[in-house]
C-alpha cells in the first residue's frame, strides 16, 4: 500500500543506507544521488498506559504482547526493514522494563539507546529532551502504541522533497483514512499537501486521522519549552499549522493499543504487524 499525498507525489525512488536517505535524482546511467543528513528514529514509549492497566498490570504499554511478541518489537522492525537501525526508544513508566527486554537492540538487528524521563514530561517534552541528547538534522517519530501498515521512505522522501523545491515544511505527518475519526479527532489537509486544522476528538465519520509517525525538522523540537509537559499533538502542531506542517495520507492499514477495544482488535487481527516480522529479522 503506498501513499495518497494530496500535494506532488513523491517521484523517484528511494535507497537506504544504514540511516541516511539517499534519494535517486534520476534514473539511468546518469543518475546521482543525494545522501541527506542522518536522520534520527524516535520511538515514544514512556506513556503511563492507564486505560490498559486493568488489561496488562503492570507491564508497559508498549510491551503489550500481540501474537507472542512485544509490540514496540513490531514497530522496531518496521523501522530496522526500512533501512533505520539507529534507534533511541523514549522511556519514562516502565523504562526497566523495556530495556531489559530489548537491551541495545542486537537481537533485533538494531542499535537502540534510551532517554529516560524522570518526571512525565508529555509527548513534546520527551522529544525535546531526546534531542538533547541525541542530536541530529531532522527525525523520525514513531507513537509506542500505534502501527501504520506502510513503508517509511514515502514519508520522508515527500518530506525531502518540499524541502528541496523551496517549500515551507517543519514537519511532516504520516495520515491515515479511518471510518470514524470520533476516537482520534480529525486532521484537514489543503491540496498541496499543507495541514490547515485540526478537529478535536468527538467528531465522528471517515476522514483522515495523525497516524502517530510524523518527520520533524530539530528546529521544531528546539523550539519546545524544556524541563515542563507539552504535549505534541496539542500544543506543537497546532501552532505548526500555517507555518510548514504539512501531511502525506497513506493507503495503508492503521491499528493501534491506546484502548482494550482496540488492542482486543489487533490482537484478534495481528497480520499487518506479523507481515512485517520476518523482514525485520532479517535485517
């Protein structure tokens, strides 16, 4: 499944290279390419997970096993299949837990470090401390709880490329369609591509729906007040809105573990997760 990007489709293929993007300009005996500035993957997994406690105990959230294997076990080989094996899962409730379960992430073909919170901080201040201590150009962020069945170099390929033709882009966000956005809230999206509003949760019908992935440029999370909670979703990208957000919507599956339904769902369902498994193993 690949991506249905209101504004230009993304045009020319992508390699990979441990964690650099390189971007094939053409194709042909000619063809050059452009290796980009590394970019940084970022799992959010320090969540308290309440409404799954009565479910899971005492276990992180994003530990939730689902056919046999934990679920941030599914994102990183989503990420190590797509060519980025230099990992900093962001940890704070359960942080042991998750460490002693994938250490530095050799069993899993990865490199993964760790930024702890010592106080809940909230999406956007955990990223802000992540990125303080692990530098980098831009990132890739990933939601510990959800999963878009879809690969990640449309993402940030159509990232590169607003980048590269002069457009005003700070952060783009991964979107998936959904038939009842009443649990997510709902994002607008211009047609070039541009995110012009967000609709809070409650309103109900198909429209598309953050799809817990987005690439933020290091200004973006610079620009987050350090040492205090912010939250991403509430506070950094509706002040992004008019000001480089922009968003691409992807044919693609979406499931996530952010209530018992759900989980009970993909549990029920594991395939989009499981078809990833052996490609991440193999990494």
């Amino acid at each position: 499944m690949g991506a249905r990007q209101p504004g230009r489709q993304p045009r020319r293929p992508a390699e990979w290279a441990g964690s650099c993007l390189t971007v094939v300009r053409d194709s042909g005996p000619s063809a050059t390419r452009v290796t980009y500035a590394r970019v940084k993957a970022l799992i959010l997994a320090g969540g308290l997970g309440t409404r799954l406690q009565h479910v899971l105990g005492a276990l992180p959230k994003s530990l939730a096993p689902v056919d046999g294997r934990p679920f941030l076990s599914y994102l990183v080989g989503q990420l190590c299949r797509d060519g980025l094996v230099d990992i900093v899962v962001l940890t704070g409730h359960g942080g042991d837990a998750i460490e002693r379960s994938f250490g530095n992430g050799s069993h899993h073909g990865v490199r993964i470090a760790y930024s702890r919170e010592e106080t809940p901080l909230g999406t956007g201040g955990a990223l802000r401390l992540a990125a303080s201590r692990f530098p980098a150009d831009r990132y890739l962020v990933l939601n510990g709880d959800s999963f878009l069945d879809a690969r990640l170099d449309g993402l940030l390929q159509a990232h590169l490329d607003a980048l590269d033709t002069g457009v005003p882009t700070r952060a783009t966000l991964a979107l998936a369609e959904v038939p009842d956005t009443r649990r997510f809230g709902r994002v607008e999206l211009a047609s070039d591509g541009a995110v012009t509003a967000f609709t809070e949760k409650g309103a109900g019908g198909r429209g598309l729906i953050s799809a817990g992935i987005v690439v933020l440029e290091d200004d973006v999370l610079q620009g987050i007040p350090p040492e205090r909670p912010v939250s991403l979703e509430r506070e950094t990208f509706p002040g992004l809105v008019g000001h480089g957000l922009r968003g691409v919507a992807f044919d693609a599956a979406f499931g996530d573990i952010g209530t018992p339904d759900s989980y009970a769902a993909l549990v029920e369902a594991p395939q989009m997760l499981t078809a990833i498994t052996s490609a991440g193993q193999r990494c």
